[in-house]
C-alpha cells in the first residue's frame, strides 16, 4: 500500500507495503472519475458473469476476497489514476486471478508451479517483462501489470475491432489478458477459450460490483 504522497511506480523497490485495513473507502474527485473511464465505463456494459451461477457467482467470489482487495485499495486507486482505467477493473482482475492476492502467501506469490507470480499473476515464461522485479504483493507490480500488459492489450484490441465501443475494447483487453489479443474474435464469443470460457465476463461482473462499492 502506498502512503501518502507516493507515487506507484516501477522505477525501484523502495515502496512500503501496509495491510492495514482501510476505514472507509474514500470517493475519487469527479475529475479523476472522468479520467478512468477514458478507455471505456464498465457500468456501460452487462456481463453475463460466470459460466456456472452468472453474475450472482462472481458477486460472491468477489466479496470473499474483500478484505483482501481493501487492504490494498489505495495502490488500486493510484493505478487506475495513472493509466486512466477504473480502479474496480484493476480489483477485479487480480480478484479473478489471485483472490486479489490471498492465495498466494504459503508459495511466495508464485503459482503454477513457479510459472507465474504476484497478484496480478505476471507470466514468467511468456510475458516478456520482468516478473520478478517488483515485490509479489506490491503497487509496483500492480502498475507493472497494468501499464506494460492490460493497457497495452486494450489498445490493440481497440485496432483489431475499430467498430467495438470502448467498454467493448476494454472487456475485450481484459479477455486477452487470459489467452491474448489473437484469440479475442468476436463480441458473441469473446471468451470461448478462455480460462472456464468466462474469464472476461466474470471479471467485468465482479468489476461493476466492486463499482457499486465505491471503488470508481
């Protein structure tokens, strides 16, 4: 968690992390709120959410890692401000992949069989960034994550589908950050392929949730 004043940056190690749980959630100005949604709104959308139990199922997979997730919140919230994209998204993704980081303390943040690490689960193997540079648990890998990969992965949907609105594009980022930016076809199939072929709709589900919170 960053304190005050502190930027999320991966330019060093030098971030101190805290889990102490925040009081309340506080209100991103309206300013910043615009800001976030420059890359698409997820209230604009309407995900079906998981495969098995739909929107209701990932609303409650999502309040399990709650504790999790707010522990946090302030990095989410700085993150989402650098790279205009709402913080809710960023949550949500890292609740899909990693319980927003709980199920990784027994390996060291390292999961599938040390092939990926940190909340965000950064790819060893295939990402071509440095996974290891930033603490499993830190904003810094969370702005890695987000700025080097998610970002990035909506733009080039946004050039691969120039017809899809910008939540479209961001759904669609979202769903490449599971299987790539190649295999994101068609809105009708989006996640055909993807991790229990609902990975972009179950993070989109528990993203508007999380909105619904506070977390902008």
């Amino acid at each position: 968690m960053l304190l005050p004043g502190e930027k999320c940056s991966v330019s060093g190690l030098s971030e101190k992390i805290s889990t102490k749980k925040p009081l309340e959630l506080p209100v991103p100005s309206a300013k910043s709120s615009g800001r976030r949604t420059r890359n698409g709104d997820i209230q604009l959308l309407t995900p079906t959410g998981q495969r098995f139990g739909g929107v209701a199922a990932s609303q409650t997979a999502v309040k399990y890692d709650l504790l999790q997730l707010r522990n946090m919140f302030s990095c989410y919230q700085k993150v989402a401000d650098q790279n205009d994209i709402q913080a809710s998204v960023i949550a949500a993704l890292a609740s899909r992949v990693s319980g927003g980081g709980a199920r990784l303390y027994h390996t060291n943040g390292y999961v599938y069989g040390h092939k990926a690490y940190g909340i965000l689960q950064c790819h060893l193997e295939t990402s071509g960034l440095p996974c290891e540079f930033c603490p499993w648990n830190s904003c810094c890998h969370i702005q890695m994550m987000v700025s080097m990969l998610l970002m990035p992965y909506i733009k080039q949907v946004q050039s691969k589908h120039p017809t899809w609105t910008k939540e479209m594009a961001l759904q669609g980022g979202v769903a490449a950050y599971n299987f790539g930016v190649k295999n994101v076809q068609t809105w009708g199939g989006l996640d055909r392929g993807s991790a229990n072929d609902d990975f972009s709709n179950d993070v989109m589900a528990r993203a508007q949730y999380l909105y619904s919170l506070g977390w902008n």
